[in-house]
C-alpha cells in the first residue's frame, strides 16, 4: 500500500513492520457525530479494511475522548454527570458507526481510564526537563524540544500559538501561568469551574489536556513506535505536532511512522462543523430517506486530499450508483445461484485473486484513491463476464473494501412506479409544484424518490 505521509509530504509504501499498530483520534462525545467526521472515520475504515486484504493484519486502535472542557460544560449543562453524559454520546456514536458498517476498532480506549498512563507519561517529560510545573498545572515547553513544528513544516515563531479544532479544543488561550505562550498544558490544576470533574495526581487535584490523551493511550496499546496514525487536517496542528513532541520527547524514539491526514467534508465550501451548526448528523439523512450506505459511498466519492462538498443532490446520486452495483450483485447471485449472505461477509486475508476488479483495487493501493477505485468498478461492471471463476469471491472482497452491504432485491409496487415516472416528467417540464405534490403522495405510500442526473431511485421509507 502505497499512502502521502503528512510529515515528508511523499507518498511513501507503508511499513511492513509488525505488529501493524494504526491509531485513529476518536470523536469528542458531546453530542451527535456529524457526517464531516464520518467522512474522516469511514476513509480510516476502508483504509483499514484495504490492510486487511493487504495482509498487513492492522491493530487498531480509536480513541474516546470523554474528558475536555466542552464535555465538562456540556455535562454540567444536562445535570448529569460526566460519566453518564459522556457514556450516552459514546453509544449513540457506536450505533452510528453499526449503522455506517465501519468495522470494530481492536480497542476503543476511553481517555478517562487511562489517566494513570498520563501522568506516567507527564512524570517523564518533567524528569527530561520538558515539563514544568506551575500552580499546580503542568506544561511542555516547547522551546526545549528542538523538533517542535516538524509535521506542520512552519518554524516556532510562526506556529499560531491558539487554536480550536473542530471540537473547541482550545490551546489554552485563557491561561496565563505559562513561561511561553507557545507552551500548552499537559495537565490542568482543578478550578471551581470544573465541579466534581478531578484526580488525584503528583500535582494535586486536575485533569489531563487533551494532546496528552492521545500521546499516552496510542503508545499504550501499540508501543513506542507505530506505524499510521490518522486524524482530520484540523488535528495536525497543533495536536498532532504536540503529540510527537510529547511522544518523542519522553521516550527518545521516532513516534510514528506514517501520517494520514483527511480533507474536511465541507457544506457551501465551508467545514461541516458543530461550532458554524451547518451539520448533517445520519439520523437527519436517514429521516429523508437515504440509506446509511449511500452516506458512505457519498464520502468516499472524492478523494481524501481534497475538501468534498456536501450536497443532498450528491446524496441522491450516491443511492442511484448504489443501486447499479446492487443489480450487479442481485444479477450475479441469481446466475450463480449463490446465497446473499455469501457476499456479504468477510473475506479471508490476505486476499490475493484480483482479476476483473484489479483496477479498483490498484486505485486504493495507490494513495487510497477511492473516487478512482470506484470510477474503475462502474467502467468494469458492464463488461464483468459472470462465469469468471472465482467471481463470487473476488465481488465478496471487493464489497468488503468500500464497506457495503447488499440488501435483498426489493422493488417498489407498480402505483408507486407510476406516480414516480409521473413526477419524474414533471420536474423535466419544470412544473414544480406538480412535482412536489407527486413526491408528497408517493411518500405517504412509503417511498421517497432520489434523483440522480438522469434517472431516480425509489427508496423504502
Ligand atoms: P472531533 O469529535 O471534533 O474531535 O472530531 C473527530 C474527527 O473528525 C477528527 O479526526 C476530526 O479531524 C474529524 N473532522 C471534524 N470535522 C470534519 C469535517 N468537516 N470533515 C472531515 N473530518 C472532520
Ligand atoms: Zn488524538
């Protein structure tokens, strides 16, 4: 597999070191995961997925980040505790990722149950006179790790000293005890404003900042050093460059060997953040109707460097492709009088008889270009020869990879149709308000009408 590292900016062959350890950021749970992080999450999925198939034999680990200031607010806020508050969030973004068909991560470490490996890891960093200690906080200095700034590629000086992710992690803008404002916390003395939310530590009551979280549950599952590591843009500065420089500085060895850094998802050419409030979670895509594999095929029509607008038009038109592959699948059961479960499960790794979906398969070995890899599936789809030997197993690892699952042939009755080609007619005439009525009454029948450029699609509500 070849992949663009973030830090050489080359597209390098991944490392055949094993154990393959691959550590992805998790979300920030205090509310509903939108589809901008779905798009990084399901990338890191087919990723992982094309290891799979590569014989790499991933270990992967995403974290739970369950303890930060929106999470402390936003907890206090519904009068609920922070475990509580933060285990509701958890679940509702595992149903999601069910949903979405994203395979289990080997470990899902929640940051609150790591907190003894975090002051592990700051006891170090004071010991090799990286830290210091003020007010009963703790923060890197940044000056004294020479490598500081190597993944963003910008010298010291000129690295923003404040920034906010998409969560509102926010550099510790409001804290003044630092000897260097490019310095960040590692941990954060207890104030009246975080209520109950504390531990003990060797300086005193707190809580651990967030780059720390990460630093310490990567390297606790996967070792000193591993081989991918993947986020959103928004976390290569600064909490990916402070994760190296927490990393590497504690334990003198390179951290990771790989960076994977995906585009946002964007809505009018602007992130789909929580804090612009321009998101779609899945739950709103799916009270209109569309499928929860359509969403992912919609994410991985553009290629992962670059930013991918958001349209529901685009939406649609994912759930026409869609159904193209589904007839080839119902076309190619029905031929070889094959069970739909039998392409619906894993393939055994590492999978090695690419034939007609070769070119799929290649476009993802080469710097996971899924758009291509899906361009290449639709020009070999027509020409696909159903006696191909071995077929049912090379269509099972191909559906395998992008991570969709066939449904079973279902056709809408023939009064829906009807009104639908009737709807269909009225939107080319341009008579919109007939259209709108149409598509009203074929939603009270149970169906929504998806359109693509040239044809619909009716789906089952
Ligand atoms: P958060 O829960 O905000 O910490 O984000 C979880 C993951 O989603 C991180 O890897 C973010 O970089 C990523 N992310 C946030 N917004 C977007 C977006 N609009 N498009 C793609 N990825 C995003
Ligand atoms: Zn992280």
């Amino acid at each position: 597999m070849f992949l663009k590292d973030t830090l050489t900016r080359q597209i390098k062959e991944l490392s055949r070191e094993k154990p393959f350890g691959f550590y992805c950021c998790g979300p920030t749970v205090y509310g509903p995961a939108h589809i901008g992080n779905f798009r990084t999450f399901i990338l890191q999925d087919v990723l992982r997925r094309a290891l799979e198939l590569a014989g790499y034999a991933p270990v992967h680990v995403r974290n739970i980040t369950d303890v930060d200031d929106k999470t402390i607010l936003r907890s206090q806020q519904a009068g609920l505790s922070l475990k509580k508050f933060t285990e509701q969030w958890t679940q509702r973004f595992l149903d999601d990722c069910n949903k979405l068909n994203l395979l289990s991560p080997h470990q899902q470490p929640r940051a609150t149950d790591h907190i003894v490996q975090q002051i592990q890891l700051i006891q170090k960093l004071i010991e090799r006179g990286l830290a210091y200690v003020e007010n009963g906080s703790v923060y890197f200095r940044v000056a004294a790790y020479k490598d500081y700034g190597k993944l963003t590629q910008l010298s010291p000086e000129n690295l923003r000293t404040q920034s906010t992710n998409s969560a509102g992690h926010v550099n510790d803008v409001d804290e003044y005890d630092r000897d260097n404002v490019r310095d960040f916390a590692l941990w954060k003395a207890h104030k009246a404003d975080d209520g109950d939310v504390f531990w003990e530590s060797p300086w005193g009551k707190g809580r651990p900042g967030w780059h720390i979280e990460c630093s310490a549950m990567s390297m606790h599952y996967l070792g000193e050093t591993f081989n991918l590591h993947g986020g959103g843009i928004d976390l290569i500065f600064p909490h990916h460059e402070n994760e190296i420089a927490q990393s590497e500085g504690a334990t003198g060895k390179p951290f990771v060997r790989h960076w994977f850094h995906t585009t946002h998802l964007t809505v009018d050419g602007k992130k789909m953040s929580k804090s612009l409030g321009n998101l779609y979670t899945l739950e709103d895509l799916e009270k209109q109707g569309f499928s929860t594999d359509s969403v992912r095929y919609l994410l991985l029509s553009g290629h992962y460097s670059q930013p991918l607008n958001f349209t529901l038009d685009s939406l649609g038109a994912a759930q026409s492709a869609l159904s193209r592959i589904e007839k080839f699948a119902h076309k190619l059961l029905e031929h070889t009088r094959t069970e739909l479960s039998q392409i619906n499960t894993s393939p055994t790794f590492p999978f090695t008889q690419w034939n007609v979906f070769k070119p799929t398969w290649e476009a993802i070995q080469n710097d996971m270009n899924t758009p291509q890899a899906l361009g290449e599936l639709f020009s070999s789809l027509p020409q696909v020869d159903l006696d191909t030997p071995g077929l049912i197993h090379e269509f099972r690892a191909l559906l395998f990879l992008f991570g969709f699952k066939m449904a079973a042939p279902q056709s809408a009755p023939e009064a829906v149709l009807q009104l639908a080609h009737q709807r269909w007619q009225a939107k080319q005439a341009k008579d919109f308000a007939l259209a709108d009525s149409l598509r009203a009454q074929i939603q009270s029948l149970g169906w929504q009408m998806l359109d693509g450029k040239d044809s619909f699609n009716l789906v089952k509500l």
